[in-house]
C-alpha cells in the first residue's frame, strides 16, 4: 500500500476526501491527516509518505510553504495540490519545488484517481538502484547521537536569523535530512521546523520589545521572508501577534 496524507485546514474536506474513492482498491491507504503545513511537517518527519494530498490556502503554512520546506528537507514524496480556480496560477508556481500535479475544486474523483494511478506507475517503474540511492540514510549510533542532536541544536540557537533549513544543516554535517530531521524529533521530542521557529520567534520577541523596528522589518531580520507566515508563526508560539505583543508593551509600562 502506498500511504497518503491528507492536509486541509477543513475537517469535513480531510474525510470528506478519505471516502471519495476506494484507496485500497488502487493500492493507496488514506489514513493519515493534518490541519496545516506545520502538522503535516511533524508528521512527515516522523514516517514516510508517498503521496501528500494538500489545499493551497491554509492559516498557520499554506501549500506552498509546504511543497517549499519538502524540497528544502530533501523529503521523497509526491504532492498533488487541491487549489480554487482563483489560486491555480499561484499553485502552478509550486513547480520550482517539484509539484507536477493540481487538482482544481471541486475534486473530481476520476482526476484524482488518475493522478494516483500515475504516481503508482512512476513508483513501480523506477530505478532500483537509484531508488535505493535516495533512501539511503547515515546511520549515527546511538551513542552519538545525543552529541550530535546537541551540536545541531547549539548551531540553529546561533544562526536561526540566517537562512537555514534541515537541507542546508544536513550538508554541512555531512548527514542524510529526512534521517537527521527524525533523530532531531526523537531526542528532542519537538521537530526540527518547530525548534527553529521557537528560536526565531524568542529572538524576534527581544527585537520587538527594544521598540526600534517595524514589524515587518523584525520579520525580515530573524530570518522570515513572509511576514503573514511570521505572524502566524508568532501568534502559534505567544498566543498574541507580533502587533498585540508589542501593544502589551506599552500596556503594562
């Protein structure tokens, strides 16, 4: 069975898409949801998916943003994105990070099934050897690991205003992401996206608090480029937006 997530920030499209088509006649399982691109990253850095089923528009990290930290992670899997009619030309620039499949709503279950049968078919056709290639993984012994989690964990906490990624992190020491990104969950109990934005947001927080940028200014500087992502990565961790957080400021001085 190839395994698929469903991730829709509506709840009654996740299962409403679970019962469209017969999954395992196809040879598919559809068992496995999530409500936005965080929640799909956490789960991605937990298991394998072959096939990742996502609407473009999502609060918290849309499709796209999705489709983006899956190339940047090096994530073997196959996105097919759900997208309106008014967001087509916007899902179609998702290609730059190797999404080749959009479905517009409302689903068509002959469209999607079409779509699944050719990524079967492009599974069951591939390279052996290169297929091994790509999932193979360095191996840190568990002895190790924990000092190697600790480094990583050292370098994001000084670095998390730059432009990094567990693909730019793995490089440069030299270890395989999607393994690396699950050693990182399971010693740390939160997942690499997490941590770094934790970072980023406490240190943006300290920016903010100083009193002398912009919002959108604070944003750019802990290493965010879209401010919308930034705010909802800072109201997801504070409770409150960047806004409200700097207002409370003044409230309570």
């Amino acid at each position: 069975m190839y395994k698929v997530m469903i991730v829709d920030d509506e709840k009654c499209i996740r299962k409403g898409l679970q019962i469209l088509i017969n999954w395992g006649e196809y040879g598919f399982s559809a068992e496995d949801e999530a409500a936005n691109g965080m929640e799909a990253l956490r789960l991605l850095e937990r298991e394998k998916f072959d096939v990742i089923i996502t609407d473009i528009r999502m609060p918290r990290m849309d499709g796209l943003e999705l489709a983006k930290q899956i190339y940047e992670m090096n994530i073997r899997t196959n996105i097919i994105i759900i997208s309106g009619y008014k967001d087509f030309e916007y899902a179609r620039s998702a290609i730059e990070f190797g999404v080749k499949r959009y479905i517009l709503k409302p689903i068509d279950q002959n469209l999607l099934i079409d779509a699944l049968l050719k990524i079967k078919k492009e599974y069951e056709v591939g390279n052996p050897a290169e297929e091994a290639e790509k999932d193979k993984v360095d191996f840190i012994p568990e002895g190790d690991a924990v000092c190697v989690i600790s480094r990583i964990k050292k370098y994001i906490d000084e670095n998390c205003s730059r432009d990094i990624s567990l693909k730019s992190i793995a490089k440069d020491f030299n270890y395989n992401p999607v393994y690396l990104g699950r050693l990182f969950s399971k010693i740390t109990h939160i997942s690499f996206r997490d941590y770094l934005n934790r970072c980023r947001i406490e240190k943006a927080a300290g920016i903010i608090l100083g009193g002398k940028y912009k919002i959108q200014e604070v944003s750019e500087m802990v290493g965010y480029k879209d401010i919308n992502y930034f705010c909802s990565a800072f109201k997801g961790i504070k409770g409150i937006t960047p806004s409200e957080f700097r207002a409370q400021k003044y409230t309570l001085s």
